[in-house]
C-alpha cells in the first residue's frame, strides 16, 4: 500500500534552534517527493522538490534530504523564526504512470519566542 | 490577486442540504483538483480535471460531485450533506505533465453540517 508517514505529528522549539521532521514513504514506484508548508487558515505551498536523483537539496534556511535506498527524506530548519510556525507536509508522486499523489499527515511546528 | 481563489470561505449548512463549493484560478492552468482536510489525516483528494471535459474519481469521491465549466473554474457539489463531510476543502492546480507539476492550492473552504 503507499504511504506516506511523518513524524514528529508536532513540535515545539525556541526562536532560533534548528530542527529536524521526517518523511517514510512506501510509494512505490517514486517520482518525486515534495516539501509543503502550511500556514494555519491557508493552503500548503511548495518548498522544495526531490527527484531520485537527488540526496539534498536547499531553499534558504530550509534543506531537505531524499535517501530513495531507505525511502525516507528529512526536511531540516536552521535558525528558526516565528514565521516558521506552520504545518509541513510530505508529498510523494509515484505509482503507475507517476499520476498518485500520497500525502503525509503533516508535522505541526510551533516556534516560541 | 490570489491566483486560485475559493468561495465562500467558511459555511454552515445543515444534514440534507446540497451545497457547493467554487474555485477559480487565473494561473492558466490545465489541472485542477478538489481535496479535504482532516484534523491528523494528510490531504485526500475527492476529484481531478485535466481539462474542460475530462473528470476522474480520487480515492474519496462518495456523496461529492463536480463540474468543470471552463478552463478557469472547477466546483465542488455535496448533493446531499452529511456531518461527517465537515473538514477543510482545498481547491488546487497544476500545469500539465511533463514538468514539476507543482500544485498551487487555494485558501481553503471550512464546511461545518450540522
């Protein structure tokens, strides 16, 4: 079955520290796996974007990471801000003719000042 | 302006009632989508468009309907609303295949039935 599990499901951080959330996935076959962050009340909007070929890959202070061996990507925050504070969201494309979309269940990040 | 736009934006409506959902985009887009949204469940995708007479079923198409009336716009119908369909509706986008086909979501509608 594909799936997508993120974890943690939340976190809490000060202003200022780095963290880490991961993605499993078990889409088979992969495309590409996608980083979406969403603010509360708004839609999710695309971060970063990963294909098989690519182990990291950075966009200002967000990197994501793809081991496609292991099926799992990271996402990791460095410096924090409080506009950081959202829902981040593991996208996967995959499965026959790379038309499923499977999404995780998102981690909730909450930055404290 | 936004470029995938919803409405309304929040509604209530009461069992039995058929309500619909609107979604308009201005990105030019081919592709358009409807999903929900779950406290603790990813997003689900209810159905999809890859042009004016093209609908598909996604994995929870039950007690939902939809209607591509142009390139642009793309509506979501509940013919008969149940409490169980309250959640957060997204509308979304996306070029054609063949590039990243990044998806573009609207702001989202927040259905409550009562």
């Amino acid at each position: 079955k594909n799936q997508v599990e993120q974890s943690p499901q939340s976190l809490i951080i000060l202003e200022g520290k780095n963290c880490t959330l991961q993605c499993n996935y078990t889409v088979s076959p992969f495309s590409n796996l996608r980083w979406y962050k969403q603010d509360t009340g708004r839609g999710p909007v695309s971060l970063t974007i990963m294909t098989f070929s690519e182990n990291t890959k950075s966009n200002g202070r967000y990197t994501a990471t793809l081991d496609a061996d292991t099926k799992q990507s990271s996402l990791h925050i460095t410096a924090s801000q409080l506009s950081d504070s959202a829902s981040y969201i593991c996208v996967v494309r995959g499965g026959q003719g790379a038309q499923k979309l499977v999404f995780g269940q998102g981690t909730r990040l909450t930055i404290n000042p | 302006d936004a470029d995938v736009t919803q409405t309304p934006r929040n509604r209530i409506t009461k069992t039995g009632k058929r309500i619909m959902l609107e979604c308009s985009q201005t990105k030019g887009h081919d592709r358009m989508y409807w999903y929900r949204q779950d406290p603790g469940l990813g997003l689900r995708l209810i159905y999809y468009s890859f042009d004016v007479k093209d609908i598909n079923k996604g994995e929870i198409s039950d007690g939902y309907s939809v209607s591509r009336q142009a390139q642009a716009k793309f509506s979501l119908s509940l013919e008969s609303a149940i409490p169980n369909q309250t959640a957060l509706y997204f509308c979304a986008t996306s070029e054609a295949a063949g590039g990243p086909e990044t998806q573009y979501f609207g702001p989202g509608t927040r259905l409550l039935v009562l």
